[in-house]
C-alpha cells in the first residue's frame, strides 16, 4: 500500500493520483518504515543486486516516503508512522521493532479504519 506509492511518485507519477487505488483500504495499526544511510546499506551483502538498488534510486524514493509519511500523519495522526533506524543488527533491529509494536499488540482492539480518508 505505502511502498507503491512513494515507487511510483519517485517515477513522476502525480502524488494524490498515486494515493486513490489504495483509499478506503483498511488502515494499518502501524506503519513502520526502516532506514538505513546509504553507504550502511551498499556495504551489505548483495546490494546493487537489484536494479533499483543505486544510491540515486533509493535516495529519490526516500525522499517520496517523506511526503508519504507526512500524508499519513496529516490524515491519520503524528503515531500512525514510525521510523526506524535499520542500521543495527538484526536482533538491535528486532528489539526497536517489537517495542513499537508490543503497545499495539497488547491494547484492546480498535475499530478498523480506512487508508487516506
């Protein structure tokens, strides 16, 4: 839902044009969007594997996540994104995502809301 969004918009897509195949989806209890500077991410094993993996792709996309993350917590409030540093190990990362996660997990269910509206 939120990956396709900041992909195509990178691509020259129009941002409010990128956003309606996905309005009215059921909204996620979280989003959680992992970071990780480039020159961390390229000296993992098999980066540049992909094609889309070059440092000015991903720095193109990363800046549409930023207006990504904006809308959403203009529509859906400041706590309906997250950021998380990816840069350490996996088990450091686990750690950071289970704690942003264990809130929601053990709350009492909330009602289901819709994406964009």
């Amino acid at each position: 839902m939120i990956v396709p969004v900041a992909e195509l918009t990178s691509q020259g897509l129009p941002f409010d044009f990128c956003l309606n195949p996905d309005n009215g989806l059921p909204l996620p209890d979280a989003i959680l969007y992992l970071t990780l500077p480039p020159d961390v991410a390229s000296a993992r094993a098999a980066y540049g594997v992909e094609r889309y993996e070059t440092v000015a792709i991903q720095e193109r996309v990363k800046s549409q996540f930023k207006a990504v993350a904006a809308e959403v917590q203009k529509r859906h409030g400041e706590d309906s994104w997250t950021e998380i540093s990816a840069s350490g190990t996996i088990e450091e990362v686990e750690g950071l995502v289970y704690s942003k996660l264990e809130p929601i997990l053990s709350a009492d269910p909330k009602p289901i809301g819709r994406l964009w509206q």
